[in-house]
C-alpha cells in the first residue's frame, strides 16, 4: 500500500480524496444535526372530533428552528474551498519537481560543477532527478576526456612543429622560406586559438562584485603601454560578474578593433537595470548580413577583415560566449561615420 502512494499520481489522487470524503461528511454531520425544518403544526380540535389521536409527531418535531447558517450554503461552500485547496496543493505537488529540474538544468548549464541534483519525492521524481545527475557525470567525464585529449594533442602537435621551424632555415629559396613559415605560425595560432576557446568554454568562476570600470581603464592602459591607440571613457558603478569572463569577452574585442581599425575606444553607459559596455572602432566595419556570422568559429571575411591580419576567427566567439556566460549579450552595430561598434549588454542583478 505504501508504494502505490509513493508515485506522484498515488499522492495527488489521495490527496483529493481525503479532501472529496472530509467534505462530504462534513455535509452528512451537519444535515444529521440540523436535519429538514419542521413540520407545520396539527389542525385544531373542532366540533366533530371522531375521537381519534393525531398521529404521532415526527422525529424532528423537537428540533429548535434550523438557524440562517443551517442550509446547505455552508457545507457546500466548504466542499468548494476543499477542493480548491486540494487543487492548489495537487498543482503544486505537480510542479515542483518540475521546477526542481528546470533549476537544476538552468545550474548545470551556467556550470558544469554544480551541485547534483537531490534524488527525493515521489518516485518519478527520483528517477528523474537520478538520471539527470548521471547525465551531468558523464557530460563532466566527457568534458574531462576532451581536455585530456586536447592537451595530448597540444603537446605532440607542438613538437613536430618546432622542428619544421627548426628546418626550415636550412632551405636556400628565401621565398619559399618565407611562405612555409607564414604556414606553420598559422597553424601555431590557430592550434593556440582553438585550445584557448575550449578552455573559455569549460572554465567556470563564482559571480563576484568588480569594478568594471578599472578594468576597462586597465585594458586600454595595457594596449597603450604597447603602442596602440585605445582610449576609455564613461563611468559606472561595480557589477557582478564572473571577472574572466568579462575580461576575456571585453579583451577580444579591443583586440578585434585594433588588429582591424587600429584604435578603439571603449565606452561605459551606467543604467539602473543594466550597464552597456561599446567597444568602437572608426575601420572598415562589416556588412550587416554578415555581423551574425563572424561569431561562428573559425569564420573569416573576404577583404580587409580576414586572416591577412592576423586572426583565426575565434576571438568574436569566444566573446560572445564570454558574455552570455555572464547573463548579457554581445551585437555588432555600424559606428556613426564608418567603422564597427561590439556592444556588451550586462543586466543587473
């Protein structure tokens, strides 16, 4: 018996039925005690009495009069709020679970150590909450998997081409020298762009209070320290964050806007629900049927936004990830007067 009400149907169904039986007796007790009204009284003696009795009274004759609350509007409408309650209770012995594994699902996604999910409840509660902690074990042992292959593959990579390198000044045409380096510092780049992306997307880091605007003082302070023309303008108060994740997401895109358009500046607009971080730069810009699609790994564009300068199309998106890890969105919009501008949108919490 106890099993059959352990499922989260075996609960619901008792939990209206007990509800449907108190009401009814409810209703029994109260008619019992108040019972039909009175009968009117016998007729009067009169003259031709035949010597007969009157019949006996009813069973309810001795009943004090039936009180305003004594019909049937009271035990009626406590079976209406019983099964009103019961029907809150049932919807929300529902949804729990439920909600229980949309929190769970919603951790799991922002990071992957999350605590695992409490197997307890009904018992499809269980076996959900079980099986979604199997899956985020085996997700967690993949991503383990994957960083050992990647490092494997780093290390054996690395080496063969260090020798290539090595060898290759060992080849008279100075030409073709020139063109086989170029080859091995693009895959170099590429190997070290690729490893950089895979560790952004499994790192994960607590949420803590950081003053974004230092920050980005800092990174146009470092890019000024090396020669590049990048300003910083605007105030705002601290934020929440994960600090790696900003850091990394604003980076690339100062990174993106002076490999590209040789200055930056970045801007900061404090407001009351969210703070917008822009990233503008005054160089060639992009089509706009193509802002969607330089967030796709390893994309590159035709003409002046391409390998020829430099990158392997991965630091828009890690930047957009980057973001979106932290809650926000990363868009691409046309500067006034020519040019690119990446706007970060970070709510506040």
């Amino acid at each position: 018996m106890r099993g059959r009400f352990d499922t989260l149907f075996g609960r619901l169904f008792g939990v209206l039925l007990l509800a449907i039986i108190l009401a009814h007796l409810l209703a029994f007790a109260w008619f019992h005690h108040y019972g039909p009204p009175p009968p009117p009284p016998p007729p009067a003696f009169s003259e031709g009495f035949d010597g007969q009795l009157p019949p006996p009274a009813p069973r309810f004759a001795n009943r004090p009069p039936r009180p305003w609350f004594g019909g049937p509007l009271v035990p009626l409408t406590f079976q209406l709020i019983s099964l009103i309650i019961a029907a809150w209770y049932g919807a929300k012995l529902l949804s729990r679970p439920i909600q229980r594994l949309s929190d769970a699902a919603e951790r799991l996604s922002e990071n992957l150590d999350s605590p695992p999910l409490e197997e307890s409840g009904p018992r499809e509660a269980r076996q959900a909450a079980h099986t979604f902690n199997k899956m985020q074990r085996r997700i967690i042992e993949q991503v383990k998997q994957r960083s050992r292959m990647l490092g494997a593959v780093s290390h054996d990579l690395r080496t063969p081409l260090s020798r290539l390198k090595l060898r290759l000044e060992q080849i008279d045409d100075d030409r073709l020298q020139g063109q086989m380096r170029q080859d091995l510092d693009d895959m170099i780049s590429m190997l070290d762009a690729t490893l950089t992306y895979l560790h952004e997307q499994r790192t994960s880091e607590a949420p803590q209070w950081m003053d974004v605007q230092a920050l980005v003082e800092s990174l146009s302070e470092n890019a000024q320290d090396q020669g590049a023309d990048a300003q910083a303008s605007g105030h705002c108060a601290p934020l929440q964050v994960q600090p790696m994740a900003l850091r990394s997401c604003v980076n690339n895109l100062l990174d993106n806007a002076l490999r590209y358009a040789g200055q930056a500046l970045i801007s900061l607009e404090d407001h009351r629900e969210h703070l917008l971080i822009r990233v503008i730069d005054h160089g060639p810009g992009i089509a706009a049927e193509q802002r969607e699609a330089v967030f796709e790994p390893f994309f590159r564009l035709e003409g002046s936004r391409n390998r020829n300068s430099g990158g392997v199309g991965l630091g828009m998106t890690i930047a957009r990830e980057a973001a979106e890890r932290l809650g926000g969105q990363l868009s691409l919009e046309e500067t006034p007067g020519g040019g690119l501008t990446a706007v970060i949108r970070l709510p506040r919490t």
